[in-house]
C-alpha cells in the first residue's frame, strides 16, 4: 500500500489497471480509509467502478472510457484529500476486508 498524490493518481491507476489478470484491480482508499474506489478488471475492455464511500455504486466502464468517469468519482469521493493509498488485490474477496481506520 503505497500514498500517492491526488493529481497522479488517475494517470497511475489507468496505468496499473491495464497491467493486472483478469478478476483481479486495485483499491484507491483516503488516506483514513473510510472512502474506497475499487477497480475490478473484468476482461480485456470492461472494468468495474466500484464506490463505497458518499455513493455507493458499481458501474460497468470501458477502459476507453474509464479517464472520464474515474476523473467524475475521484473529484467526488475525495475533495479535499492530497494523498490517496493504493493497494493491489489478486481476488475480489480480498475487497471484503476490515479497514483500520486512522
């Protein structure tokens, strides 16, 4: 799990998500952990959106079209935050874990 700042965050995980397995994504948390985005690979072209934090949704997205809607869910899930955690889950059960809050 790495902090990594917000206005790099989008250019890195459109990088990170097109080099994991299938089924398998990365976690982008506040820095408390109490807001999550989860980006679960589905196939070669689908990612799902997952938000858990002000909204709760899952969205289906292109990877073509993943910038635009993961530019949308940052600004809204973390407005004031600089720093944003990054972690690397193999399987989608991992996703289901308890958070430490700080």
């Amino acid at each position: 799990m790495a902090l990594i700042n917000i206005e790099t965050a989008l250019r890195d995980a459109i990088r990170l998500i097109g080099k994991v397995p299938i089924d398998s994504g990365i976690e982008i948390m506040s820095y408390k952990r109490n807001r999550t985005v989860a980006l679960i690979r589905l196939s070669d072209h689908r990612v799902l959106l997952r938000e858990q934090g002000y909204v709760n949704d899952d969205t289906e997205v292109d990877l073509s079209q993943l910038s635009k809607k993961l530019k949308t869910v940052l600004k809204r899930e973390f407005p004031r935050s600089r720093k944003v955690r990054f972690f690397k889950f193999a399987t989608v059960a991992e996703l289901d874990r308890i958070h430490q809050k700080i």
